[in-house]
C-alpha cells in the first residue's frame, strides 16, 4: 500500500491519551470526584470545576473519565457517571502528587498576630486582582487535631513583595524564626476549592490531605483524620490507618 503526504491537515486526528491523570492540572478531573461521587454528564463535572476555581477543557475532563473509568476508579452508566473506589483514587492522587512549582518565595518574621497577617495578605490579593490561599500544611487545623504551625504560610498568584508593600506590612526578610512564609505559584491545584471561614482563606481539604500525607510522622498522623473527613463527606468513612 503507498501513501501519499498531501500537506493537509489530519481530517481523522487521533486523540492523545493523558499521561498521568493523577499529577498537575489533569488531577483536578479526579478530585472533583472527592467532592461529589456523581454526576450525569460530563458537562456538570467541567461546571464543577470551574466554580470551584480549576477550569478544566471539556476535552481533557472527557479524556481523563475515560482513564478513570479503564482504571474502574469510575464507571459510566447510561445518564450516570459515578466513583467506585474512593480509597484507590486517593492512594492514586497521593503516590503521585508533586508539591505546587514556587516561582518565587519569600521568608520572614513580622511582630502581628497571625490573624492580621492573614487578614492583610488576602486584602492587598484581591487589590492586586490576584489569588491568595493558606497552604495545605497551614490548613491543617481546620481539618485534623493537630498543633498550629507556628509559620503562617501562603500561596499567591502575585509577587510577594507587592503583596507586602500594598498589604503595608512590615516583614523582616529571613530565614532565622520566621513565621511568615509567601509563595508565587501559578499551579491550579493549589487555588482549586478554597474553604473560607472567618475571612481565613483554607485550603481545600484534598489539597491539605495530600500535603499532610507527603510530610512528617506528625503531619501524616493528622493526614489519617483528613482522609477520614473526605470519606465520611462521601459517605464512606473508614479507618483503615492509611494516611
């Protein structure tokens, strides 16, 4: 058989499988099956995830059910496209997670309550038209028994310096007892269904849990109570003793 190049595009183009449905923007697919176990069409699971702040194309979520599903993580019935396998989904997103890239991190200490500190940096991010959130480590308390961490620690859309000067803080830049940590990333699944209270902008609990699990022996005790919050909200609490 001779086949001939025409130089005209492709009519019948072949769609890419996802590489890894579990790492970067693609996992945002799979958490949102953390927040709702089901849904009837594709197009609502892309609603989701834009109104929780991590838009994903409709070909890409359509393209990761289809991994899922291979998986059996989901199955797709008639109307119904529904998670089988809670606890394998979140082993999968925790033995593939890779920490939000830093483009740019700032250290210091400042001599104001944590709360003013907070309350702020989240002012002067929505001046600046950017995001702002407490990282997953630093959301810890609102969802696991565990110790405040002494740092208050951030991540932002915006330079960390123009969030300090707008915010008229006054920081010290060190590394020596800081308890002020901001970092720059552009990574979606950092800002993916933030949980404010009080003003407080949390980190959503998968993204806490995730973190949690990937620390310390102290921060992978409180990533047991997280994930046991995930599941219950789901409806299928258990403790198995996994982080």
């Amino acid at each position: 058989m001779l086949v001939f190049r025409s130089g005209q595009p492709n009519r019948f183009p072949q769609s890419a499988k996802l590489k890894n449905v579990y790492r970067g923007k693609n996992s945002l697919v799979a958490r949102a099956f953390l927040l709702r176990s089901e849904f009837s069409r594709v197009k609502d699971i892309v609603a989701l995830l834009t109104e929780r702040g991590g838009g994903v194309a409709f070909s890409t979520v359509s393209k990761a059910l289809k991994r899922l599903e291979e998986e059996l993580i989901i199955s797709r019935q008639g109307s119904s496209i529904r998670l089988l396998q809670a606890d394998a989904l979140l082993d999968n997103l925790a033995s593939n997670y890779e920490p939000p890239a830093i483009a740019e991190r700032f250290r210091g200490r400042c001599a104001l309550p944590r709360e003013e500190v907070i309350r702020r940096l989240t002012a002067s991010a929505s001046d600046e038209k950017g995001k702002l959130i407490l990282t997953g480590a630093a959301s810890s308390e609102k969802y696991a028994t565990m110790a405040r961490e002494p740092e208050v620690s951030l991540y932002t859309t915006r330079s960390p310096q123009s969030l300090l000067e707008v915010a008229d803080l006054d920081v010290k830049e060190t590394d020596r007892f800081a308890n002020v940590e901001i970092l720059r990333t552009d990574d979606a699944r950092a800002f993916f269904d933030p949980r404010v209270e009080d003003g407080v902008p949390y980190a959503s609990p998968i993204q806490t849990w995730l973190e949690l699990a990937s620390g310390d022996k102290r921060q992978k005790d409180a990533a047991k109570q997280v994930r046991r919050g995930i599941l219950a909200s789901l409806g299928g609490a258990r403790d198995d003793g996994r982080p």
